[in-house]
C-alpha cells in the first residue's frame, strides 16, 4: 500500500524526520546551558512534553494518511488507539506520586552489603550487653544476688536412763513464768520418759554484692522459737502453720584483701567448736576478721563487739570477744592453732534486797541453759526465779591437725579446752544460801574424724567420733552444744559417734548417737539417736 502513493510517503517521511530533529536540537541546546540535576529535571519535563507533542501530531498524520489513501480507516484506528495508550502512559508519568509514597534512590550493592555489616555488628554488640534470647537474660542487678541454703529432715529420739533423777526442775520455765509460788511447786523437765520426734530445719541465704568489697546478706530459717541455738521444728501440732526467723541480716565490708569488717546478725566469725559455740548460733553486733599470710603460715586476728541485752536501768549486757591463731601448711598437712578471750560483761544477776522487794528482777537472764549454777533471786520466801549465779570470762584454746589424702579425703584431729576464769565459788554459796550443785570451770573435747571433708558426691563418706567432759559454769550454757545430753547446756560428760553417706549430690545421710552423763548433778543420763536425710543448695 505504500507505493499506492509515493508522494504522500515522502511528505510524510520528511515530516517525522523534521519532528526528530527539532526535538533532538532543542534538548542539546538546554543539555549545554544546564547543571547536571537540572538536565534530569529538563529530561524529565523534556519527556512529557515530548510525548504529548508527538502524541497531537501522531493524530493529525493519521489522519492525513487516511485522506491521501495510504492507509484504511481500520489501521488508521489501530494507529490511534496505540496513541491513546501511549498518551495515557506519558500522563501517569507527569503525575505526582502520592503523599504516603517514598522515593527510594538507588543504592549500589557494595553498599548495602557495608551499611548491612554494620548493622549487624551494632545489633549483636546490643544483644550481647543486654543478652537477648540467652536463657538467663535477666537484669543486670541479679548478677549481684546468690542464693544458698540447706534442708534437713531429722529423726530424733531422746531415751532416758530408768535410774534418772525424776525431780529436774526447769530453770527456763521458771523465768518464762516470772517466777514461781514455792507452795504451788516447779515446773520440772522430762528426764525419765522417752521421747521420738520427726523434726526439721530449713534455711536460705541471699547475698547481694552492693559494689566492691561490700555484701549484705539475709537468711532466714525455721525454728520451734527464737532461741538462739535451735532452727529445729517439730511435726505434730495439727498441721499450723510454722513460723520462719531473721537468721542472718549483716553487711560486709573487704577495704583491703587481709581484713574484713562485720555488722549486724552473721554467723559465728570465731575459729571454735560447738563445746563453747552451738553451730546454729548467730552473734549480733559488729566484728573483724584479719587474715596475713606469711609463707606458708597465715596468722589470723578475729575480734567483736556484741550486746547481749538491753536495759534502760542499768549498764547493759555485753560480749567482747578477741581471738589471735595461726593457720600453717606442710604439704597435705595443715595445723591451726588459736586462742581466744570472750568476756562476758554484767551477765550475772544480783540478789533481791533482804525486805522482798523484787528490785532486781530485771536482772534474771532472759535465756537460761541447764547445767549452769543458779540461785533463789527472790527474799520473800514465798516465791522463787532463778538467777545467774557466775561470771562469765572464758580463757579458749582450740587447735585442729588435718592430714588430706585421696581426693577430698582428710583425717582430722580437733581438740578445744575452755575455762572460766571467773567463776567465784564462794560468791555462789553466797547468793545460794544453801548447798547446791558443785561449781566447776573447765571444759574439754577431743575429736577425731575420718573420709571427706565436705559430703558433697554420690558415696562420699566420713566417720567421727567424739568425747567431752563440760562442767557447770565451764562456757554459758544457754550458747553451748543444744542436742547433747538431750537438752544441752553443762555439767555433762560423754561421747558421740557419727556417720554420714553421701546418696546423691549435695544430698547425703547422717547418723549419730551421743550418750551423756551428768558430771556433779543428781543422776542424769541419756543417749540421743539422730537420723539426717540433709540437702543443700
């Protein structure tokens, strides 16, 4: 159909080409004069334009061909339609992008792999300092806090001899009652009926780190009361509820690395044994502890302050303590050595004036343990609570020889002598009045203990064995050992022997017997079998 018409052709062919060249001349003219983002700008302008020009002029051709007869009317609407589009194209193009639409320009991929390494490396410096998806992603403050505790369930069975004694008159609930009409009798405690009880202690430990060299820490444990020897509670009261104790609430403080300074309710902070200490006693007040090596020698300084009672009428009640030992290392073989000085001050009560009044009274000792001396504090001759009747200052040596083998295995020898220099015999007929138990003031206990040092695996084991002799005014009985002889306290002599097998970790088995006899007291003999299923934590 072309060649129908060779002259429409060329007036046709001649007016695109002068269209293209127009058009071409006009954007190189304004690409000489602009700025490189201008000529985006103008090529972009330049395009719509462009397409909307060719776009009228594409029409007018068409139409022309139609009339000159080159083309049919049905290719001539074809060729417009295909304009149309074209024109509907070019106007989406000159229309501005929405509002909520973002222009992303183009990033090479050098690029983006850096920005993304660096990306990575900042979320997993963040994820390592805040330990996202560790299993212990928890606050950085409870890094600072440990737990630890112990359980121990307890078989215990208290057996009597028949030829005991039956009339031992209980001091503490004498002094509990505030006093007694003599008429009416004492309270007196068991000492011929045996005895088979189910007990248990619990206690737990938290310790925080405060900064540096400084902890505070708070335990609580269980107990039938709050006395200071005992965090035993007995099964069988109709299944209440038990009551659980401020054990321990004290801070620490390390300045330097040989000395550390206590205050508050801690854990006996002396190198002792449960024949002056019970183990489960706590001291309140304020210590030191002072550790310097010396090749293979370290030499240890310990001392304290503690209030023992308060009173607003009189001086108060107070323990000082010190202790000065060594602590040397040969090998497998280690040697400690100590000796120290605990004074108890106005400990002693003092007798009623001779008219019955009960001025003193205050002076009767809040815990009373058996064994000691006591006196009638009352002069009406009607009632009677009983007083302290000794002095308190208590000269104590204790040494510890410990050959380790195996491994954890030691044997271990542990020897403690006590004595009250004190005690005033005379002074105590004095405020007696009338015969009573002879005063003694010395104390011994040897023992010697076999396998490992801590039960701490399935089938550790260890085997001790162990003899004292504590007379009456020897240590203050309300502090000394509370499971021997049954009820504790002094004026008792005896052995015990133990076993413990380890079932598990941290979990093991203990099985002691001890056998007590009075020293200068009525007849007073008793064994106590103690079966332990112990665990800790």
């Amino acid at each position: 159909m072309g060649n129908q018409n060779p002259v429409a052709n060329q007036k046709l062919a001649h007016a695109c080409a002068l269209i293209l060249l127009g058009a071409a001349a006009s954007h190189q003219v304004h690409a000489q004069t602009q700025t490189p983002s201008e000529q985006v700008q103008a090529a972009e302008s330049t395009a719509a334009a462009s397409a909307a020009q060719t776009s009228s002029v594409t029409i007018a051709l068409i139409q022309e061909l139609v009339r000159e007869g080159v083309i049919t009317l049905e290719r001539a609407q074809q060729l417009l339609d295909a304009a149309e589009r074209e024109a509907s194209l070019a106007r989406q193009r000159q229309t501005p992008p929405p509002s909520n639409q973002v222009r992303v320009p183009y990033v090479p991929e050098s690029v983006k792999n850096e920005m993304r390494e660096e990306l990575r490396k900042e979320i997993t410096t963040q994820a390592k300092n805040e330990r996202w998806g560790t299993p212990d992603a928890l606050p950085e403050w409870l890094d600072r806090i440990s737990w630890s505790g112990d359980f121990r369930l307890r078989y215990h069975g208290d057996f009597f001899d028949s030829g005991n004694f039956p009339f031992v008159p209980d001091v503490q609930a004498i002094n509990n009652a505030g006093g007694v009409t003599t008429a009416d009798g004492f309270p007196f405690v068991n000492a011929t009926e045996d005895r088979n009880r189910v007990r248990y202690r619990a206690r737990m430990e938290l310790t925080a780190k405060v900064t540096d060299g400084v902890k505070v820490g708070i335990g609580l444990a269980s107990g039938q009361d709050n006395g200071p020897i005992s965090t035993n509670k007995t099964f069988g009261d109709y299944f209440t509820k038990d009551a659980g104790w401020i054990d321990l609430a004290y801070i620490e403080a390390q300045p330097f690395k040989q000395l550390t300074l206590i205050g508050g309710r801690m854990a006996n902070p002396f190198f002792s044994t449960d024949l002056v200490w019970d183990t489960d006693l706590r001291m309140e007040g304020v210590a030191a502890q002072f550790r310097q090596p010396f090749g293979p020698a370290t030499v240890f300084l310990n001392g304290g302050a503690f209030p023992l009672r308060e009173l607003d009428v009189e001086s108060d009640s107070w323990l000082y303590a010190g202790q000065l030992g060594s602590k040397l290392t040969f090998g497998n073989l280690e040697f400690t050595l100590a000796g120290a000085y605990y004074d108890f001050d106005n400990v002693q009560s003092k007798l009623n004036p001779p008219d019955g009044s009960r001025l003193n009274d205050f002076t009767r000792p809040p815990i009373l343990g058996p064994g000691n001396s006591v006196f009638n504090m009352r002069t009406d001759g009607l009632t009677t609570l009983a007083g302290l009747a000794s002095k308190f200052e208590l000269m104590n040596i204790t040494a510890d020889v410990a050959y380790r083998f195996g491994d954890g295995k030691a044997v271990r020898f542990t020897g403690d002598y006590v004595r009250n220099r004190a005690l005033d015999t005379a002074e105590i007929d004095r405020l007696r009045g009338e015969p009573g138990v002879p005063a003694g003031d010395t104390g011994w206990q040897a023992r010697i203990q076999v396998g490992d040092v801590r039960i701490a695996d399935r089938h550790d084991w260890s085997f001790a064995a162990t003899y004292r002799k504590l007379e009456t005014d020897a240590v203050l009985a309300a502090f000394t050992d509370s499971d021997f002889g049954v009820y504790g306290g002094t004026d008792l002599k005896g052995y015990a022997v133990e076993a413990s097998y380890g079932l598990t970790r941290n979990t093991w088995l203990t099985l002691e017997w001890d056998s007590a006899d009075s020293i200068d007291r009525p007849p007073f003999s008793t064994d106590v079998v103690l079966l332990d299923v112990n665990a800790r934590f």
